[in-house]
C-alpha cells in the first residue's frame, strides 16, 4: 500500500511515507491519531510533521505522502524483555489516559475523523455508549463480508446476526472511554536505543481491552508483554466473553482483507463459541 523512504537532510533526519491515492485522507487521520497519542503523555510515537499531495512526475505520482521524524529502530528491537515490559507499561498507561484526552472524546466513544485499518475505511462517528460504538463497527464488518461475497453462507450470515444481537449483553458492564493504539500489533511496535516505541496508529476511543486481541493473534509478544500488561491493568471480570467478540472483530477484519478460506472458518469457530455460550447464560 506505502512506501516508505528516510531522508538526511541538513537540519536531521526524516521518515517519508507515500502511496500512489491523491487523497491525503489516510495519511491525514494516522496525523490525527500521532497526535492523540502524543497528546496522551503516555506513549513514544513518531512526531509528524507534514502530510502533502504529490504532483504528477514521471515515475511518481500521482499520490500523497507524510513525513515524520525518523526513529532509529534497532533490529528485532521490540521483541527484547525489556521492550515488551516498556510496550505493555506505554499501553497500559495510555488506556488510563482518559481524563488526560477528556477535552476530545467529552465521555463519547469514537475519534475526531474516520481512519484506516490497514486500507479499510473505519467509521468513527461518536456514540454516547460503547455497546452501540462497537455494535455498529461489528455490523459494519459483517454487511462488508456479504458485499465482498467473502466466502458467505446460510450458516455464517446466521451466527453473525446471533453474534450481534448479543453483542450489547456481553457489553454491558459500564466501560469509559480508552484511547486506543488501534492496531497494536507487533509489526506496528519498535525499539530504539532510548527505548521502545509504536507507530502506524489507527486510534479512536473505546474500550481498552479492544487493542489486545491483536497482540495474540499475530505473535510476537511473550509473557513479559502479558504480564505487564495485567500487573497494571487487571483483567476485568467478563474479559475472556469480550475478548472473543473482539478477536471475532479483527479476524472478521482480515476475512474482508484477503478473503481466506481459513480465516473464514475461524470466524464461523468463533461465533460458535459466542453464540453458545450466551445462549446457555442463565437469565437474572
């Protein structure tokens, strides 16, 4: 989708990354959400600086591009222990940021622009509750899979409409608003010799344990991550359900992406599991 190039330049270093869209939309909300995060206090990310259009030149363009101040990452920097503690302390902290961010989210889950997942357009629009945030997004990736003909069947488009009517029950534990890295996986996190770092952002504010699925999903982080994490943010109770309805939403995400028979079936395995254990939930 990008590419990515760093410059040396009289006055330091910069990371420049472009692609070949002429709306500068993509690169213009990843500002939003460096800047958010910034704002935060919490986390290190890269300082943006300027987000352009490009003009049409042989060989380049059209398209936009962004450019940051350039991090030195170490290699494989990220997965030393020290990093994933200093990762799991820099997230943690973020999602107990609410109060710093209160002055833009107001109480309200959502963020101040629509972003990417990857190239996948996300629908920030505010809601005064999370239930409805998230049910709206998990809507969003299940109408996605039917347009996208992903693979669809009786069976599928049954387990999602069940999924998603006990989607607001599995939430109903009152959250505040988090700020979300948003894709905080191990590809988007990074070690410098000053410490540990996270980038390619696609923040909005919700619940926090969203973020963490992705840090089992892909691998790359280990017990110093997990541990860390819990030692300062504790595991509420309910948090296995809602876990699984979040994994479901990012592999739901991957689904819409590639359109992978595998992906496809752990989506079904999921909801599944969701459906049956709501359905055997004794009533209050």
């Amino acid at each position: 989708v990008n590419e990515v190039f760093k410059y040396t330049a009289e006055n330091g270093e910069f990371f420049v990354k472009m692609n070949r869209e002429k709306d500068v939309s993509m690169f213009a909300s990843e500002v939003e959400s460096l800047n958010t995060l910034a704002k935060s206090g919490a986390v290190t990310v890269p300082e943006a600086l300027h987000v352009g259009e490009l003009a049409a030149r042989v060989g380049v363009g059209p398209g936009s591009f962004m450019i940051a101040k350039y991090l030195p990452l170490e290699p494989f920097g990220s997965m030393k222990s020290t990093s994933q503690k200093a990762l799991a302390t820099q997230l943690a902290n973020l999602h107990s940021s609410s109060q710093a961010l209160e002055d833009v989210h107001k109480g309200r889950f959502g963020f101040v622009t629509n972003n990417y997942l990857s190239v996948s357009s996300m629908d920030n629009t505010w809601a005064a509750t999370w239930q409805e945030f998230f049910s709206r997004r998990l809507a969003d990736q299940l109408a996605q899979v039917l347009k996208n003909n992903r693979l669809p069947d009786s069976q599928f488009t049954a387990l999602g409409k069940a999924v998603l009517a006990q989607a607001t029950t599995i939430l109903a534990a009152p959250v505040e608003p988090a700020c979300l890295h948003g894709d905080f996986w191990i590809g988007n996190t990074g070690a410098t010799s000053k410490g540990a770092v996270m980038f390619d952002p696609a923040s909005f504010f919700g619940h926090a344990e969203f973020d963490l699925p992705l840090t089992k999903m892909f691998g790359g982080f280990t017990h110093d991550f997990h541990d860390t994490y819990f030692s300062l943010r504790p595991k509420a109770p309910g948090f296995e359900e809602r876990e699984r309805l979040y994994m479901l939403y990012h592999f739901l995400h991957q689904l819409n992406l590639f359109g992978d028979q595998q992906v496809r079936i752990r989506c079904v395995e999921i909801m599944t599991e969701i459906t049956q254990d709501t359905s055997s939930r004794p009533l209050n």
